[in-house]
C-alpha cells in the first residue's frame, strides 16, 4: 500500500501541494494523501492542534488498517504524532520531526522559521522534547497566516525571505521552514534568498523513502 500523507487541518490545496512535493522528492516511492476533513481548515497553536486530534487519529487507525507502508503527518506542529506513533503499526512520521531530522545529519545548528508567534510554544515545546534545543539557533515568526502561504503565495514572500535572512544573520546554518504550507513556497525562496531551506514535507518524503530500505515492501514495521 502507498505511503499516505494525512493533513490534519480540512484545506484539501494544502494536502494536494504537500502530494506532489512529496512525490517529486521521492518518485521511486508510492504517495496518497488524505485530508481531515473534520479538521480546523489550519492549524495556529495548541487550541487548533487539540481540535485536530481525534479525526487526526480516526484516519491515521484507518490507513493503519489498510496496511499502509508508512503514515506522514502534514502538519509541522508535528500534531497527534505521539498518539499516533503508539497506536499505529507501521512508521509514522512529522514533517517536524522530519525537518529537524534532516537538518541535524547537515549541520551542527539550525533555525526555524514559521507563520505566526501563536505557533511558537508549541514549537520550542516539541524542540526541546526531541532534543534539539541546543542545536536551534533561533526560532522565530515570519507574521503569514498558514492560508495566504497556499492561497497569495506571491503576495508573502518578500516576508518570510526577510525572517529567513533575520535567522542567517543570527546563524549561517540552514533554515527549516516551520509550516506544511510552506512547501508550496519553497522552489522560490530558495532562488529568492540563495540559502539552505529544509522544508518538513521534502523531508519527510527522503526519510520515508530511506526507512523502506530497512523495511520490506508489505511488511509493516511497529515503531516504538
């Protein structure tokens, strides 16, 4: 079965961009990609998190029963991904956990850069609870709602490639772009500011592709 990616938040543009991200990343492996519908239509905090929760998890026992390879988290919140590790069969992965991953094998330190200050304690709370706080130099809001990224992608670059050059001259590491939404923005801010962005979904997509090695195809593997 494919690997399916799981938008918690109900904005079925964001599942579809996070879709083809992930599998022109990883075109050797089979992508689907499901939306929550009984989501929030964007994930801004913990409120909007705890409400995304159980259909999240109605899904994620749903792809897991279906015998999915691996099940990707669209939401760099990295939302449910606890609950979901515990009761799922197979892998289940963040795109934040991914990113900080991802960013960890390439340098020493990092920054962060997401859509708004009321995203930021979730963020440094799973920072430290992944064991990355002393590798993340800053961590910091760019001011975009999650939507305008997917909907008036052109009208906010100019503001989130101002907060990425505010974290390189914190640090010259690279830069993890702190949104799902984000995706769909990275091809160009990356010519834009010439800079090492790691966006979570690209991410997520090499590290599902690489844990297939270890895993046979149809072979579900539990995950602690």
């Amino acid at each position: 079965m494919p690997v399916i990616l799981i938008n918690p938040n109900s904005t079925a543009a964001m599942t579809q961009s996070a879709l083809a991200a992930a599998r022109g990343a990883a075109p050797g492996t089979e992508f689907d990609a499901w939306t929550s519908h009984a989501g929030p239509p964007a994930i801004q905090g913990d409120a909007d998190g705890r409400a995304a929760v159980p259909p999240l998890l109605d899904l994620v026992a749903r792809a897991d029963a279906q015998g999915a390879d691996a099940i990707v988290i669209l939401c760099f919140d990295d939302t449910g991904l606890a609950e979901a590790r515990q009761s799922a069969r197979c892998p289940v992965l963040g795109i934040g956990q991914a990113a900080y991953t991802m960013a960890s094998l390439m340098a020493d330190r990092f920054s962060v850069v997401t859509t708004l200050d009321v995203s930021l304690p979730v963020l440094q709370a799973n920072i430290d609870a992944q064991g990355y706080a002393e590798r993340v130099s800053s961590l910091r809001a760019c001011g975009v709602p999650v939507l305008d990224l997917e909907h008036h992608p052109d009208a906010v670059l100019d503001r989130v490639a101002t907060a990425i050059r505010a974290a390189v001259a914190v640090d010259p590491g690279p830069v993890i772009l702190g949104c799902s939404g984000m995706v769909n923005v990275a091809p160009a801010l990356r010519i834009l500011t010439g800079l090492t962005l790691i966006d979570g979904v690209t991410a997520a997509a090499r590290l599902v592709e690489a844990q297939a090695i270890f895993a046979p195809r149809g072979v579900a593997a539990s995950m602690p």
